[in-house]
C-alpha cells in the first residue's frame, strides 16, 4: 500500500478496484458472465487486501 507521510493510502488500490471493476462491467456487457464474476471477485480482494480483511 502506498504511502504518504508515514501514513497508508488507499489510492491505487481503490483505482487497480475500479479498473477491475470496469472490467466486469465490460464482460458482462459482452455476456460473458463467468468473467465478470471472476472480476468482481478480484477487485473484492484487492479492497479487502488494502482495509486488512479477508474477501
């Protein structure tokens, strides 16, 4: 995680989420629900890596 001033950010975290996040959007758009699934899964583990909690 990032850091500024000692202290973690949550700022590339949340983006790699909303990037993974667009991608699921986009699959299912495209009808391939197994994909966005799979998307949204890993962006919920990206957030839960960066709060420390488990998916």
């Amino acid at each position: 995680m990032a850091k500024r001033g000692g202290e973690p950010t949550l700022h590339r975290p949340l983006w790699m989420a909303a990037c993974w996040e667009a991608a699921a959007l986009e699959a299912a758009a495209l009808g391939n629900r197994a994909a966005a699934e799979q998307h949204l899964h890993r962006s919920r583990e990206i957030i839960a890596d960066a709060c420390g909690m488990s998916a």
